[in-house]
C-alpha cells in the first residue's frame, strides 16, 4: 500500500485512535512518507495545539496519560518537520 491509499485511514487513526502509543506509532509512520503526507499536515497541527485536560491530583495512570499526550504532540512536530511543514 502506497502512501496516498494509507494517508486517509493513517490520518483517522492519529486523530481518533483512543490509544496513544498507536497515535504516536502513526505520527511515525506519517514523518516516514515524507511530504507525500502534506495533506495530514493540519491535523498534525491540530494535535499539537491541543492541551490536554487539566487535572490537579492525577492518579498513577492519567499522569502516564498526559505524558503519553505530551510524546504524541512531540511525534507530530518531528512528523511535521520531515513533512515539510
């Protein structure tokens, strides 16, 4: 499957995917293909202007959470450099 059959079903999976590390997997996958993803570009954008919900007193796991949100955001930045953007 080239690049232009995945784009769209990669591009889904990093904006909607409950699982981060599958998020984070994709947004790799994305930066391999190079500016052949530009159109995935604003939604990588939009991922790392998102701020994840703030929590005061997070137990063990949302901590693990937000810092699995704050590596996805750093994948999209590298994704974005490779792309192009």
């Amino acid at each position: 499957m080239g690049a232009t059959d995945a784009l769209p079903m990669l591009t889904y999976m990093v904006v909607n995917d409950k699982d981060y590390a599958c998020r984070i997997a994709v947004a790799n996958a994305l930066a391999g293909f190079g500016p052949a993803a530009k159109k995935a570009a604003p939604h990588l954008k939009a991922i790392m202007t998102q701020q994840p919900p703030v929590n005061l007193n997070p137990t063990a796991a949302e901590a693990a959470q937000e810092m699995l949100f704050h590596d996805l955001q750093k994948a999209c930045r590298e994704a974005l450099a490779k792309i192009g953007q």
